[in-house]
C-alpha cells in the first residue's frame, strides 16, 4: 500500500490554495464567467469578475468588455521560449537512445506535447504529465491537469517522494515503485489495488509525474496583474455603458407631485430623475472627459504587460514607424529574464524525465548505463522581428550579405541554391555580351552580396 489517509489529507492541505488559483486560471484563460469570488485575493476568483456583471434592469446598458490579456500574455511567452526547443546528444549517448527518443518525438508528438505543456505552465504556474509503460513495454507520456495533480518532494534530496492525481472521490498516490488507488467512502479515504507503476525499481526508485514549474513559487505569468486587467475592464465596460446610455436624454423633474413609487420607477427606467423640490424640468448630461479616460486605460495597459514580464504586442508600431531590432531587443528583456527562470526549472524537471527513460531503457531497450548530462536541450527564442529594418541596418553598418541570410530574413518562400542554379542556367542561354547580371545579389533595401 502506497501512501496513507493522513498523507492524502497533508497533500490537500498543501495543494488545495494552489489548485484553486490553478483552476482560476484556467477558467479565465477560457474567458468563463465567475461564480464565487474571494476579493482578498482576486487569483481565487474561478473566472473573470467583470464578465459576471448582470443588468440591473431591462433598460439598463451594461456592456460587458474583457480584454483577453491573459492569452495575450501567455501566448506570448510560449512562443517565444517555448516553440522551439531542439533536443541534442554528445558522443557519450549511445545511438539505441537517441532512437528512443526519436521514435517517442514521432508516437508522442512532442513538439506539440511540449507546447501544451509550456501553455499550462505560464497560464497556471505549473504542468505535469504522467509517464507510464503498456502491456507491450511502451514508454507513453501523457498531460496531467494542474488542478489535480500534485508532487511531495523530499526536503533532502529535493527529489519526489509522492505523486498524487485526484478528485474529491479518488486519489492516485505514485511512490517510486507503485501506486495505490484510494477512495473517499463515508469521510474517510480507504486504500484499494495496488500495483506497480513500472517505471522505478528497488535500486532506482522515482515517482512517474513529472512536475515543469513556470517559477519557484509556481506563479503564473497573468495572475500576477490580475487586479490590473480588472481595473481596465471595469473602466472600458464602465466608459462602453455610458456612451451607450449618452443616446438617452436625462430628464430631471423637480416637485411635479410624482409621489407613487411605481411611478417613479417607470420614469427612472425610462431616463427621467425625480427630484422632491421647487417644480422645475431639465436635461442634464455627463462632460466624459477622454484624455483622462485614454490615460488610465494606457498607464494600466502598461502596468499589466511590465508587471507580468511580457511586452505589448500593439506597442510594436508607434507613430506608423516600426521599431529597430535593438529597439524589438530592449522591449523583451524583462521576458527573457522571465523565460530564463522558466528554463532552469524546465530542465530540472526535464532532467528527472531521462532520469526516468534511461530506466525504462536499462530494463526493456538493451541500453546499458550512461551519462544523462549529456543530453541537452536547446530553448531557441522565438521573438517578434522587424526583417527589413534590420536588412537596412546591415545595409547602413556597411555589411555584406549573403544571398542566403537576405531571403532568410527577407520571409520569401525560396530555396537559395536552386534559385542560383536556376540563375546561372537562365546566363547561360544570354547571347554574348548580355551576361551582366548586376542584379543578383541585390535587394531592394541596397545590401549588397
């Protein structure tokens, strides 16, 4: 029997806070409305708060605006760091494991494996997938929802202890040999099967979970400005109501002996404000003033992309002028840094998983031992580029370029060697004296080869 009622209880204790603000996110990431909120701590909230407004009326205009910065922000980061990631071996990996990984890059799809994970990760603070080994001793890797999964680590060797997928009525609990499946009957959690997860021995024991971390703290990339997306949602539905209730005249009576309430209600609803005073009728309006307006959605707009290390997208063309590469550089720096975290904790992670496949491959692939440090992975940064700015500041800094590297940063869809094979055939058929051919090699931008 793996585990006990008493460690099952310590793991909710410890995940519980965690697993709420993992499924907040979650849920607004897929723009769900809220139906419970913890204002003390706006990550608890399992929705967008401003989506869960409701009329108040039938006659009032309540727009209700998100804007998606959670996507925007999390879309982000996994592109750049993430959409990338080259797997490479040195001489002291044998070639029966670097087929291995391979063939499981081809079964498990692991460019988009990763991607999913990445997404999880900056979106909730966490990803975790499963590993395991079927009839036939195939290694598999499945995703594990952040909401309801969860790793002990040992507080010595800071390696998993325990691994646990549940619900409210089922709790998996993985040590590094078996799991057993418990269940909660009549408020109490009961062990049932245990069996052997197949993926640690005696001598090598280790928990199938895996656990990527967005950060030590396991914080996600939005939830760190959540109050700051509110704020400007609140404002721009705010403003959107207004301007939509501007198209209704506000007519203020004064002592007209409106005294029945169901009267009243009737004009209020109908744009007309009562007032017990001296008789008298007007319009009245409201003067929105938009500079202070545009100042707030703008200063909070920054806040939220500074605050969460990402870059706003919309900032990329200021004043009709694309910016500079040093300049597209400058505005990721706060991202890189954030990625760079990220990063180190993949790889920690990543590590325990060829920790794990050299297992799978010491008992079922014929592998012998060997040395899993050398096994790398390179997070090549995907980032937003401006091609022909920087085809023009390599023109302006007096380089020479290759044909190659013009069409590379140029974005054309052409193979450079046949397009200069098909160049050279195209001179040969040229009559004598008309070979010049002072084109080739050039672009538009001036560079020269």
């Amino acid at each position: 029997m793996v585990g006990s009622a008493e460690l099952i209880e310590q793991m909710f204790d410890e995940s519980s806070q965690r697993a709420n603000i993992a499924y907040g996110m979650n849920q607004r990431y897929k723009l769900k409305p809220a139906s419970r909120f913890m204002f003390r701590d706006a990550r608890n909230a399992d929705g967008v708060p401003i989506m869960a407004k409701r009329s108040i009326t039938p006659n009032t205009i309540n727009n209700l605006l998100h804007t998606p910065f959670d996507r925007i922000i999390v879309n982000s980061k996994v592109a750049y760091y993430a959409s990338s990631i080259n797997l490479t071996f040195d001489e002291r990996i044998p070639q029966v494991v670097q087929d291995f990984y391979r063939s499981l890059d081809e079964r498990a799809s692991f460019k988009s494996f990763q991607l999913t994970m990445a997404k999880n990760c900056v979106d909730q603070g966490s990803s975790y997938f499963l590993c395991w080994i079927d009839e036939y001793k195939e290694f598999h890797v499945a995703p594990s929802p952040t909401i309801s999964t969860y790793v002990m680590y040992n507080t010595l060797s800071q390696l998993p202890e325990y691994g646990f997928r549940y619900s409210s009525e089922i709790c998996e609990v993985y040590d590094g040999i078996e799991m057993t499946i418990w269940s909660h009957q009549n408020g109490a959690w009961i062990p049932g099967e245990t069996i052997s997860h197949g993926m640690g021995t005696v001598s090598r024991p280790m928990v199938p979970i895996v656990e990527l971390r967005n950060n030590p703290e396991k914080l996600s990339n939005p939830e760190m400005t959540l109050s700051l997306q509110d704020a400007y949602d609140i404002s721009l539905s705010d403003l959107s109501s207004e301007i939509g209730q501007m198209r209704m005249a506000y007519l203020l009576t004064k002592g007209l002996g409106y005294d029945a309430d169901a009267i009243k209600a009737q004009l209020s609803e109908a744009g007309v404000i009562v007032a017990d005073a001296d008789g008298d009728a007007s319009f009245i309006s409201k003067d929105l003033k938009p500079d202070a307006v545009r100042l707030l959605q703008d200063t909070l707009r920054k806040l939220i992309f500074e605050g969460a290390a990402s870059y706003d997208p919309s900032a990329y063309v200021e004043g009709g002028t694309p910016p500079t590469a040093y300049q597209v550089s400058e505005r990721l720096q706060p991202l890189e840094m954030d990625c760079e975290i990220t990063i180190a904790e993949w790889k920690m992670g990543l590590r325990i998983f060829d920790y794990l496949i050299q297992t799978h491959l010491m008992m079922f692939g014929g592998a012998g031992e060997y040395d899993i440090n050398g096994i790398d992975r390179i997070f090549r940064r995907v980032a937003p580029r401006n091609t022909l700015q920087a085809l023009s500041d390599a023109k302006n800094a007096g380089m020479v370029l290759s044909n190659q590297t013009m069409i590379e940063l140029s974005g054309l869809q052409i193979d450079p060697a046949e397009e200069m094979a098909r160049v050279e055939s195209e001179n040969q058929l040229l009559p004598d004296g008309n070979n010049d051919n002072t084109n080739v090699g050039e672009t538009d931008t001036g560079a020269q080869t």
